[in-house]
C-alpha cells in the first residue's frame, strides 16, 4: 500500500517536470517568432491610420515602416514619406475591460484632426467590446477633431454622440470608456511632450 502511494507521487512529480520543460522548451523555440508577429501587428496598424498608405502585400510593411516613419523624443512616430513630415502615428496602451488594449491613432500635420485608428491587440468580450477592431467603430475617428483640454476625444452613447463625438458601441459601455481613457492619457501627454519641446 506505501508503496504505491509513493509510486503515485514520484510519478505525478516526474509527469509534471517533464511537461514542465516541454513547455519551457517551445516557449524559448517560439519566441522570437512571437516577438517578431507583435512588431509586423504594430507596424500594419500604424501604416493603417494613414489611408493614402497602400500596401499590396505583407512583405512591404516592414520596409515602408523603417523608410516613413522615425520615432521623436514625443513618443509619437513622425510620419516622413520622402524625409518630409506628413503627421504624427501616437501608440497608445492600457487595461481594457478584459484585457490589455494597444493601438494606435493617427494625428495630422496640424496636430488636431486624426486620420485614423487601428487596434492590434486586445481581448474584449466578442461580439461587444472586441467590436472596436470593426470599420463601423475605427472609421468613425478619421476626420474627427481632438478637442483642447484634458478630454480631446469623447466617445458617448450613439444617442448623446455629436458632430465631433465618436459613437459608443452600445453593450460596451466599459471597454468604451476604458479606451477613451487610454486615448485622452496618451493625447495629453503627447501634447504636454510637445510643448516641452516647443513644437
């Protein structure tokens, strides 16, 4: 009786050491593949926000990312197609409802009006709050305004939303207010940033 007692233990120990090292094992194999699918995510979104952008296949992403766009001390990404600045790409993260969210949003040469935003990580709830990844929520930003203040974007219910207010997706209450707290921090800093630096 002890010793199958003791055979059980040794048994579950040895299972669990061995699973163990496997899964460490395929975690270290697939890393740095990880790690380069994140920045290919990154660099679509970011060339996503600029429209006048076209891509005809994955292979071009990366080369237009390193040739258009230099990271500045601000934190934003200047857009420079042909050395010449063309706007601003501003990444910005943070606790959605669920899960982390991180996207970024496009910012012309005037520094007020977006030309877009794209999301390339996140984990709400689907078909609620994952619904930011859909056109009929990200094309709503393209054109809008950021407004002055300590609340440059205001996303509200499709019922309160105006001219410059961009629609709630309604049974997302928390992932909306979530990502608007995340775009407003990373605004405000940004132009903080730039007024530090004078520009």
């Amino acid at each position: 009786m002890k010793q199958s007692r003791y055979f059980a233990v040794v048994y579950m120990f040895v299972l669990t050491a061995v699973l163990s090292s496997m899964l460490i094992g395929l975690e270290r194999l697939t890393r740095r593949q990880v790690k380069t699918n994140e920045q290919i995510a990154f660099e679509r979104a970011v060339l996503a926000v600029f429209p006048q952008i076209e891509i005809k296949s994955a292979a071009e992403i990366h080369p237009v990312f390193t040739r258009d766009f230099v990271l500045s001390d601000s934190g934003a990404y200047e857009y420079r197609p042909s050395g010449q600045l063309a706007g601003y790409v501003l990444p910005f993260e943070g606790p959605g409802f669920w899960a982390p969210i991180k996207g970024v949003v496009g910012i012309g040469m005037d520094q007020k009006t977006m030309t877009g935003i794209r999301f390339y990580e996140q984990a709400e709830t689907p078909g609620l709050g994952a619904r930011i990844v859909e056109p009929f929520f990200y094309e709503q930003f393209a054109e809008k305004s950021l407004t002055e203040g300590s609340r440059p974007v205001r996303i509200r219910p499709p019922s309160e939303a105006g001219g410059n207010d961009i629609s709630a997706i309604t049974g997302a209450t928390q992932t909306c207010v979530r990502l608007e707290k995340l775009l407003n921090e990373a605004v405000v800093q940004w132009r903080v940033k730039l007024q530090e630096q004078g520009k």
